[in-house]
C-alpha cells in the first residue's frame, strides 16, 4: 500500500492527476491489479477516485506517502555521498530499504547529510514536518534555442539514461545553453561544461530546468 501511495504522489509531482494506467505502468501490473487496491486504499481513506477523473492522495495518505519518499529520497543521497554509490543505481537500492529504516536512523542520516532539501537526481526532499520546497521548472525540450537554463532535476527511474547523462555531466546544477533544435521533432545541440553536443529529445524531457540563475 505504502508503495502506491509513493507512486501517485510522485506522479502527482509531475502532472494534475494519477490515472490508473499511469500508476500500472510505473508499477509494473496490470490495470485490473491497480483498480482493485485503489477501491481498497479509498475505503481506508488513503485515496480519492473518481472514474475517469485519475486518483489524488488524502490528507492522510499524503502524509502516508510524503514519510516513504523522504525515506526513499535521503537514502539515494546517503548512498551517493557517503558510500559512493553512482546515482545510476540508488534508486533501486533505495527501493529496497526505504520501508525499513526506523525514524531515528532517518533523522540521524538527515543530520549526517546537513538536512539536505534534494537528492541526487535534483528532486526535493520533504521536510520532517512533511513540508515541502519546490522549484518551478521546465522541460529542457521546452527551451528555445540561445536560452540558457540550470539543470533542476533529472528523472530517476531509467538507469541507462542517468548513465548517459551521467557521461555528459548532466547532473543537478549545471548550466546548459541550447544552441540550437533541429527542425521536425529533431534532437537538441547544447552546449554544457566547454563542450557541445547532440541531446535525443527523449533524454531531454527527462531533464527539469530553470530559466533563474540560482537554484533558489
């Protein structure tokens, strides 16, 4: 359930509402399996669903779920900064050990990080109150040609493109300047780091930026 509950608040994270074939997909199950534990979350008043109108958390599953992404998300940063792991492959460690961390472990890896406000992908890591701060942010195929943009956050569940992006030092925090968008749905020329290179669209609208100089 606790697992659900993550994936509709992260979807939610990046569009206005969470259909079932949009939770299947992250998930991995069919779309029977996904509607029969959404009518079992509604009845514990962990979700709202209306059909055709997508799922949205309830305040008690919000907070349900805000828990196990803080657990998830200072688990990826505690495994890339203190023991190394490349960002390519937290994800799925964190997976792993988000449901079995005890609350005093999360405050003392909070602590031991500096109480850090992203993970290594450049997602927010909420608040021990559950708040949390977010950066506006828009795709990087989005951005017009002699624009230049700071990489926001990169999503996480492809470890062959972290990888990728990883080789270009696309990481959280670096600037890009487009150059220039091939025409009819081409990729994009970005110029990153003192080097110019070809970025595939699909690579691109994994990546968040900011128009702002700062990250905020």
């Amino acid at each position: 359930m606790r697992n659900y509950l993550k994936v509709i608040y992260e979807i939610l994270e990046k569009q206005n509402r969470a259909t079932t074939s949009a939770i299947a997909e992250r998930m991995g199950l069919s779309s029977p399996s996904v509607t029969s534990m959404i009518k079992r979350l509604a009845e514990l008043n962990l979700v709202r669903h209306k059909p055709y109108q997508g799922v949205n958390l309830t305040r008690k599953g919000e907070r349900t779920a805000v828990e196990i992404i803080r657990h998830h998300r200072l688990i990826e940063l505690y495994l890339a900064d203190s023991l190394g792991v490349p960002w390519d492959q937290v994800h799925d460690e964190a997976e792993k050990l988000q449901h079995a961390i005890s609350e005093d472990l999360e405050g003392r890896m909070a602590a031991a990080l500096g109480n850090p406000s992203v993970d290594p992908h450049g997602a927010p890591i909420p608040a021990r109150d559950g708040s949390v701060v977010r950066v506006e942010g828009v795709s990087l195929f989005e951005i017009e040609p002699g624009e230049s943009v700071i990489v926001l956050e990169v999503g996480d569940r492809n470890p062959e493109l972290l990888r990728h992006l990883g080789n270009l030092h696309l990481y959280p925090g670096t600037e890009i300047d487009v150059v220039r968008v091939e025409p009819f749905g081409g990729p994009l020329v970005i110029r990153a780091d003192g080097r110019e290179f070809i970025l595939g669209r699909a690579a691109a609208g994994e990546i968040l930026v900011s128009r702002s100089r700062e990250r905020g």
